[in-house]
C-alpha cells in the first residue's frame, strides 16, 4: 500500500498488524506497526468521521503496547499529543 501511494489503506494495514501483534503478546512488535500507521497521520491527513475514531483506536491500543511494553512516559505523552489532535481536528 505504501510503495503504490495508498497512504489510508497502508494506515489501516499498519493498525491491523499492530492489533496482531497486541494480541499475540508481541507489544515490542505491535508498536513498530502502531508507530507506523502515527507517522502516516502525520505525513498524510486523513479525514472523516470514521477516520476519527480509527484514529481514538490507533492511539488507545499503542498506549496499550507501550504501557505492556513498560513505557509509561510514552503513555502520557501519546494521551497529550492525542488531546492536542482532537483540538485541531474539526
């Protein structure tokens, strides 16, 4: 998806294989595909209401994989960063 410009489907496939990865105890692994599908955010807007709440979902479960991962610096700084989103999204 990535190498034919799909920005919206690589996102959604990055997510899907960080929830794989989530649930197969893997939380090191998840995180590299829940970073991902963030740093996908943040190079391509992607809009709309079902967007949005992929995006609460994105964010929920890697705070979950850093919190499993023992990071929890990088919890509450995903919880700010999600905020401030939600802020400039209309």
């Amino acid at each position: 998806a990535l190498a034919a410009g799909l920005a919206e489907a690589a996102f959604r496939h990055s997510v899907v294989a960080g929830q794989e990865a989530l649930h197969l105890s893997a939380a090191g692994e998840a995180i590299l595909h829940f970073e991902k599908a963030r740093q996908l955010i943040r190079e391509t807007p992607l809009v709309g209401a079902e967007f949005d709440a992929q995006l609460n979902d994105l964010y929920m479960q890697l705070s979950r994989a850093y919190e499993l991962h023992g990071q929890p610096e990088q919890v509450l700084a995903l919880k700010a960063e999600q905020a401030a989103l939600a802020l400039k999204r209309p």
